[in-house]
C-alpha cells in the first residue's frame, strides 16, 4: 500500500510569487491535512479537506489556501509569499471518522 | 483547543539506557499519537495510542485518557533512537486537526 506522496519535495520561490504544493493521500482515505513547521512556531495546523470540503481550519492568513480533488488529492497554495514563509510544509492522510494519521514526506519552501 | 505540552524539552542518554518521555494534553481526546521525526523531516508513526498501552520492540507508550496523559517508553536505547519526538492528540470533532506538542529532542550517544 503506497504511502502519503508530497511534490515537490524542494522548492525555492522568491518573495511576492504564489506556490502550489501536491499531496496524494494513502488509498481509500478521505481526509487530507495540512501543517506548516518552523523552527520557531513547531508544527501548525493549517486546514483539513474531507470530501472535497474543508472540515477544520487552523489559524493562518487567507494567502494560504486548499482545495481537495473527487480522487482525495489536495492541493495547497500560498499566494504573495513571504520570507517567513520559509517552512517544512507537511501533509497527512487519515480514514473517514478520524483514526491514525500519516504524513507523507513533506515539501521543503524557501522563499528569497 | 487543545493543549499539548512534551516533556522535558531535551533528554541525553548513554547507549543502553532507559527513558520516558511525557505528554499532557488540556481536554478529552480521540486521537494520540508519537511520532519520531527522521532527519529529512518525515513524521514516522510510533504509537496511535488515544488509551490503553501498547509495545513495539523496545518501545512503549501508555495513555491515561481520565488523568490526559501519556507516556513514552525507550528502553536500552540506542543512537539511531536519537532524533525529535513528538506527541499530537485531536479532540472532539476535530478529528482531521492534530495539535502537536513542541518535541524532546532525544541524544543517545555511544
């Protein structure tokens, strides 16, 4: 059974530009989240997607955004970036009523 | 929300001992889970873990849901143990939405 895939893996955008970032969950789960990681700030949750809705929202301007595709695929985007945007974007997988999440390998941002 | 808080912060070891980590969390929860973060960034599941105990290999973890908290066990640790771990919980209907505690950052030398 194949594991939660992020892409890409490394991206280097500069300050002003929008990103996209891909996440395909484990086969058969519904539920796609997002999390942000900085040194300073730790693991933030960002949005969760069930069903092509948003479920759950964590507190982050409204440059960040995501959908979810009917194969459960999301997306994330961040429009306007900012230097301190810079983070290990992180992305997990779960069954329809909640139960144990898996994160996939994240997608490494540096914005200059 | 919830409240996660991990402790201690950091922990160093000598190869072969044991060790707990703790995690206390602010409400009733449906999900707690460990998690090692590798070098490259990747949370590797440990535990899913929101009551009860359970052991894998030299590790095991034991959550008391009536007293919100859980602890980690590390026994004869070794150097590849070392690395940041981190205790997440969701509550509610916030199944989807983790709230992660700030880590310990494990050290086991040789």
């Amino acid at each position: 059974k194949a594991g939660v895939t992020q892409t890409p893996r490394y991206l280097i955008k500069t300050r002003g530009q929008q990103v996209t970032l891909s996440c395909s969950p484990i086969s058969g789960h519904r539920s796609v989240s997002w999390y942000q990681q900085t040194p300073g700030q730790g693991l933030q949750f960002l949005f969760e997607y069930f069903s092509e809705t948003q479920r759950n929202k964590g507190n982050f301007p409204g440059r960040f955004s995501g959908r979810q595709f009917s194969n459960s695929r999301s997306e994330m985007n961040v429009s306007t970036l900012e230097l301190g945007d810079s983070a290990l974007y992180l992305c997990a997988s779960s069954g329809q009523g909640g139960g144990e999440a898996f994160f996939g390998q994240g997608t490494r941002l540096t914005v200059v | 929300g919830i409240q996660v808080e991990q402790s201690p912060p950091d922990l160093i070891l000598q190869e072969g001992a044991n060790s707990t980590l703790r995690c206390n969390f602010s409400d009733s929860v449906n999900n707690l889970q460990w998690f090692h973060q590798n070098p490259w960034g990747q949370l590797i599941n440990l535990f899913y873990i929101p009551s009860g105990t359970k052991q894998n290999g030299r590790l095991s973890a034991t959550t008391v849901a009536t007293e919100r908290y859980s602890l980690l066990y590390i026994s004869s640790s070794q150097t590849t143990d070392s690395g940041v771990y981190f205790c997440a919980s969701a509550g509610g209907t916030s199944y989807g939405k983790l709230t992660f505690g700030q880590g310990t950052i494990l050290t086991v030398h040789p």
